[in-house]
C-alpha cells in the first residue's frame, strides 16, 4: 500500500492526545518549570512515541496479542500512580515540593504510560505495509510538539488557578488511565 501522509498525520495526532494532557497538566503543577526540563518532556513524550510504533512494527504477532491485552492495564496502573502521588503531594502541604517537582523517573514512566497504544500502530503498519521510519519520524514529531505546546498552555492555566491544580492534576492523569483501561 503507498504511504499515505495525511493517514499517518491524524494518527500521530490522535497518539499525542494523552502525551499533550499529561503535558499540560505537568505545566499547571510545575510552577519553575525550566526550558531544560520542558525540552526533556518533549524528547521523552516524542521519543517514546516513536520507539513503540517501531517495536511493534518488528516484533508484529509474536508477542501482540500479549502487549494489546496488557497495554492497558500497565498504562492504566501507571497513571493511577503518578496521579495518585501527584494528589498525595498536593495535599501533603508542602507547596515548593508539589510544584517544581521533576524527575527522569517519572516523566519516563509518563512516556511509556502514554506511548503504549503506540506499539499497535506499528503492529498496523506492518499489516498496512507501510514505511515505519517515516511513520515513526512523523508520530514522534507530532507527540514532541503537542507535549511543549502542552507544557506551555498548563502553565498559563495553572497561573490563574493557583496551586491547587495539582489536585486536578492528579485526577486528570487518573481519567487518562481509566480512558486506556477502557479503550476510549
């Protein structure tokens, strides 16, 4: 089948959505966000993106039926965690703590929360017989993008709301999962 541009752009941008919530909710909760760490959440969201489209591509129906039962629940449990935390530290009342919070470890495990279903895209592409680096190029720049962009509009938002955000923070992240859980 001939590689189809505008295919592959919708469904980059339908993998970012959860990759652009989480990001805005980070900029709502990290009030002294830097651009430094802004940029790693962008290589994080993005890079993931693109790795899984790639490892489904390759590893295709030996293990898909495993990882498509599976990838929901890990996705789901990864989220109630971190949003679960994320409520705990907001009501912990140590504000410098809850709000400039950042971590490898978590944005990491955001990443690859946020980046399952993208490994049965790549089992698709297979299928499709599609061309999986430019596909995977694609949905990794579009997921870049998408989580700046994120990051920058939680921030204007959590300035006008105030720190309690990080409450909602937590329950949005928590939604995310039960939408991955679900399959919405």
């Amino acid at each position: 089948m001939v590689f189809n541009l505008i295919s592959t752009l919708l469904v980059a941008v339908a993998l970012a959505m959860d990759a652009f919530s989480v990001s805005m909710t980070k900029g709502f909760t990290q009030k002294h966000i830097t651009k430094l760490q802004i940029l790693f959440y962008g290589l994080f969201f993005g890079g993931f993106q693109a790795i899984m489209p790639i490892i489904g591509y390759y590893c295709g129906n030996i293990i898909a039926g495993i990882v498509n039962a599976l990838a929901p629940i890990i996705g789901f449990i990864l989220l109630l965690l971190i949003g679960l935390n994320m409520i705990r530290e907001s009501l912990s009342g140590d504000d410098e703590e809850v709000t400039d919070s950042f971590s490898f470890k978590e944005v990491t495990l955001l990443a690859i929360a946020t980046s399952i279903d993208a490994f049965a895209v790549g089992i698709t592409i297979a299928l499709l017989k599609d061309p999986i680096l430019i596909s995977s190029v694609i949905i990794g720049v579009v997921a870049f993008m998408f989580s700046i962009v994120g990051i920058f509009i939680g921030r204007k938002l959590g300035d006008y709301v105030g720190n309690k955000f990080q409450i909602l923070g937590g329950v949005i992240l928590i939604l995310i999962g039960v939408k991955i859980l679900l399959g919405f």
